[in-house]
C-alpha cells in the first residue's frame, strides 16, 4: 500500500491516508459541542486530530487499534501538525489494506521468537524444576505469546511485541551473567522470560491484532500479580520446588521496581535487581531508537514522556536498527 507518510505531513496539506488508531478521547467544545480528539500512528510516526462534526454513531463506534480512513486538513497548532479531520471511517475490506501496512511488527514472527526463548530456556537453564515450569507455561500460552504485543501505545506496542521485548529482557540478563558470574543465571533466564506472561490477560486485542482496551482482568488484578498467580498455579500443579516457585514469583511482583510503577514490592535479591534494571533499559531504548528515527542526523526529538520530557539527540554516529526504518 503506497500512501504519504504522516513524517511527510506539511501545514496547510489535504490529506486522504489510512491510519490506526492510537488514542480516542470524546471531549466538549467551549460551544458545548461534543467532538472526538484522536491520536493516529503509521510506520513513520504519530499525529492528533479534532474530529469537530462526528455522528451520533461515532462516540461509540471507534477504538484504540482500528485502521481507519480519514480526510483532513494538516494545521499547525502550538507549533505542532494536527489534523483538522473532515471524513473518517473504519476500512473495510474493499479497502485492501491490513494493520502491517501501517503499523511496526516485530522484526521476527512470533512462531521463531518463540522457538528463539523455549530453545535457549532448553540449552541454559540447568535447573530441572525452573526450566519445566517455564517450559510449561509458554507451551499453555503458546497461541497468545506468538501474537500479543508488549503494550497499548508504549514500548514495543507492535504485532508479536511482547516476545521481542521478552527476547531482548533475556539477553541482557544473560550477558550481565556473563560479568557477574555470582547471579544465578536460571533464575536470570526463566524470570525474564516469565516476567510479562500476566499481559496476555491484562490486553483484550482488536481486530488489528494490537491492543484494544485493558481488559476487566488487568484494571481489576494486573499484568505483574496475574503472572506471579500463573507460576503459583503451574508450580503446585507440577509439583515445583516452592523456593523455586517463591523465587520466581518475586521476580514478576518486583520487575517494575516500586510501587508507584505497579511493583508490589522492591527487588529483594540480586536477580530480582537486574529483571527490574534490564527489563527497563529494553523498554527505554527501544523507545528512545523509535523517537530518534523519526529526525534528522544533528536534529533533536519532540519530548519524549518515557524520558521526563526531555529531547532526544540523533548523533550522525548513531545506528538505526532496520525495524525503524
């Protein structure tokens, strides 16, 4: 599918181009007028837009993940782009296209990264109960962990996601194992690989094949204490070694650190520290990568939330990996 890309967009440009949709917010005029705001992402990036006009219909009818056709004026507001939207509509399948025409997926399918975590689990981990119960539950996920992305519109927010940011979570453990020889490496691998297994309950997925919504599940009970509930489960009906199973299961209720991040408690020993610490330099650079590609060498970033709003450098010496180019 050729179209122009929102990084392309210039003031004053009318634009009729494909979108998903990143964020959708009904809100209310000085007039007193409902309108819909909107938040549209393609492979190149991501751009608001006021929808003044919307149908009855349209307070209900759109979500987070949809592709949606749209019809607009590019505006300049506060020194930023936005869409003055004139048309919008869901796509249909007339309209030929599909969600990996516009949006990243992760630069492997799922079913390699998949076998890429179950194997290195298989080849090192030593430890008989740690490696059955990781391998245990990815064999029950396996169809959701092929598939889910990582989050709704933060880091790795993409087809097969989660599995890329677990590969990436994994490796960075294994290599800081490799200089800190102290760390139980099982214990390094199996947390990272079971770290975020409560997200396949917290998302509800969209047609798209990107998140939704957050379901019932992750309002009511979340991604970090579901997952630590999935290895008590598998541990007891597997027969687990419980320090095994009490080890694990701090590592996923600690991996965000504190509690105002989601933790339920802090990291209280050495592997529980470097899950928290990798897990969120992987999601930080992947975050940081994506914003850089979108500006010139010697140019600097919009300001990025997930670095207290500061903007980002790109160096000429800076690589771009192929995924976010």
């Amino acid at each position: 599918m050729e179209q122009q890309k929102i990084s392309e967009f210039q003031s004053g440009e009318h634009i009729r181009c494909y979108f998903i949709i990143d964020n959708v917010t009904a809100k209310t005029r000085k007039s007193g007028d409902p309108y819909l705001f909107f938040s549209f992402k393609d492979k190149s990036g991501k751009i608001t837009g006021n929808f003044w006009n919307p149908g009855k219909g349209d307070f209900e009818g759109f979500f987070v993940g949809d592709i949606v056709f749209v019809e607009a004026v590019v505006e300049t507001y506060s020194d930023k782009l936005m869409l003055n939207v004139g048309r919008l509509r869901k796509a249909g399948p007339s309209d030929d296209v599909t969600v990996r025409d516009l949006v990243k997926s992760s630069p492997k399918d799922g079913l390699t990264m998949y076998a890429e975590v179950t194997g290195t689990i298989e080849k090192l981990v030593e430890n008989p109960d740690l490696k059955k119960i990781t391998l245990a539950i990815y064999e029950a996920y396996k169809e959701d962990l092929i598939r889910y992305p990582a989050a709704i519109s933060f880091h790795h927010a993409e087809i097969g996601g989660l599995l890329h940011h677990t590969l990436g979570v994994i490796k960075g453990c294994f290599y800081i194992w490799q200089a800190y020889k102290f760390l139980n490496k099982d214990l390094l691998l199996c947390g990272a690989a079971l770290h975020d297994i409560g997200k396949i309950h917290e998302y509800e997925l969209g047609d798209s094949g990107l998140i939704k919504q957050v379901s019932v599940d992750g309002n009511l009970v979340t991604h970090i204490v579901r997952g630590a509930m999935i290895v008590e489960d598998f541990g007891k009906r597997l027969e687990i070694d419980p320090e095994a199973v009490r080890l694990l299961t701090h590592m996923i209720l600690s991996h965000h650190g504190v509690p105002e991040f989601g933790s339920s408690v802090t990291p209280k020993f050495p592997e529980a520290f470097i899950l928290h610490e990798m897990d969120d330099i992987d999601a930080k650079l992947y975050e940081m990568e994506d914003a850089l590609s979108g500006v010139d060498e010697g140019s600097m970033t919009e300001r990025q939330r997930a670095f207290d709003d500061a903007r980002l450098y790109r160096s000429p010496l800076f690589n771009i990996s192929d995924e976010f180019q």
